[in-house]
C-alpha cells in the first residue's frame, strides 16, 4: 500500500538535505505548467524549503489555453513568479534553423518549445541564486515521453521514482486543489492528451510499472518497446574510458 503522508514528507526532507548540500540559501526554480507533477514538485518544495524560497516560471507560447490553472497554482502555494513567453524565442529559432534545414522534422519543432523552456528556467535560476526542479515522473521517464535537455532536465529530481498514480496520492495529500491534481494531463505541445499521444492508460503504465502485469499483450509490448528504445535518455552521457599510458 502506498503511504502518500510518509513518502510527502520523505521527499520533503530529501529536498532539505539536497539544498543543504548543494545550494545552501539558494532558491528552487520550477517550470508552472498547470499540470500535476509541477504543481506537486513546488507544493512540496514549498513545504520543504518555505514559500520565500521558491520560484514559480510560467512559459506559454503565444496564448495558453489554459494558463489560468498556472497562475492559480502560484496563487494558491503564495510563491513569487515569472511570466515568459516563449513565442518570438521560438519563432526566430524556427526562422534560424530553416535557413540551413529548410525542412525540419516534425519532432523537432515539437521538442524545441520545452528545450527553449529549460534554457528560460536556467537563465531565470542563474539570476536569482536557483537551482531547477525537474519534474518528470516515473511513468514518463520509463517510455521516455519526455524532451532530452527539456523538461529531462533539472538539478534535482523530487518525483522521478514516483509513478502517476503515486504522484496524484502525495498531491492530495500536500492538499492541492483537487482539480489540479486530477488534471487531465495534456502535453503542451501538439494539444493532445499524454495517453492519445502515448496510445495507453497512464493506469494501465503504472500497473504494469510496479507490479510487471499487463493482460493486454499489445498494451504491453509498446510499453517494452517505447522503454528499451528510450531507456538511453535516463542514463549519464557515455564517455570514453581514456587511460593515459604511463
């Protein structure tokens, strides 16, 4: 069974000794995307380190649908934010870009809106004493639905070993409001839902994450597929093992 209090409050000390050891009086800078896991990452980042000490970012790309639900989790945590839109960033970029590859991929123009993000999140974090949250989960890490050097990214990682499902309880249990947590999680991107781009329940991911059962055996080898495919992103860059001769 699944203790949300202990695991909210383990993580919460886990934060404390983290920012002790590596960034002593520093700030935690979080990407607000209005979704669960950034709203959860700086409700307990609030908890651990006090509403002074943590930074809100708020980054749409032109108009944002639903950029009020950011701005009611800043409000509700009473942390200080920042609002960036990224639009002109990510359109000069595009117009740089196509002038030597004039017909980028699709993927690419999807996956430059978070890596423009991360580096908006670092260059608030150098001018304000920070240190960046990541806040990707469990379930998302294991079949890589996530941005290598985007929302991949970050100094110190509060729900990386923490599915979904656990996310949601520890949300509830730091006493989020509930249709924040519960969010339908949409990707910000292409306007689809997590589950329409992945093609399976986060449910059916996170079953099958901690207990190895999935009755659906197509379900199942995407999810193997999606995960041995994508398992290099989690893992530190390869380097040559180099020995100098003596």
């Amino acid at each position: 069974m699944f203790d949300a209090e202990r695991v909210k409050n383990d993580i919460t000390a886990w934060i404390r000794e983290w920012f002790s050891e590596n960034g002593e009086g520093c700030n935690a800078v979080i990407g607000i995307s209005g979704g669960k896991d950034s709203s959860v990452a700086a409700a307990l980042c609030v908890e651990a380190l006090g509403k002074d000490r943590v930074i809100g970012v708020l980054m749409p790309k032109g108009v944002q649908f639903d950029i009020d639900v950011s701005h009611q989790v800043v409000e509700f945590l009473g942390i200080r934010h920042f609002v960036v839109n990224i639009e002109g960033i990510y359109d000069a970029a595009v117009e740089a870009i196509m002038t030597s590859v004039p017909e980028p991929s699709r993927q690419t123009l999807v996956n430059l809106s978070p890596r423009i993000r991360m580096t908006v999140l670092y260059a608030i974090s150098q001018s304000n004493n920070g240190r960046v949250a990541n806040t990707c989960n469990l379930s998302e890490d294991y079949v890589g639905y996530s941005t290598r050097w985007g929302d991949a990214t970050g100094d110190f990682s509060p729900l990386s070993k923490l599915t979904v499902q656990e996310v949601k309880a520890v949300g509830h249990a730091l006493g989020l409001p509930y249709d924040i947590v519960e969010k339908v999680p949409i990707d910000g991107l292409c306007g689809l839902t997590d589950e329409d781009n992945l093609g399976f329940t986060y449910a059916a991911l996170d079953r099958y994450i901690r207990t190895g059962v999935c009755e659906d055996e197509e379900v199942k080898a995407s999810i193997d597929r999606k995960h041995r495919l994508n398992e290099f992103k989690m893992k530190v860059i390869p380097a040559f093992p180099y020995t100098p001769k003596e």
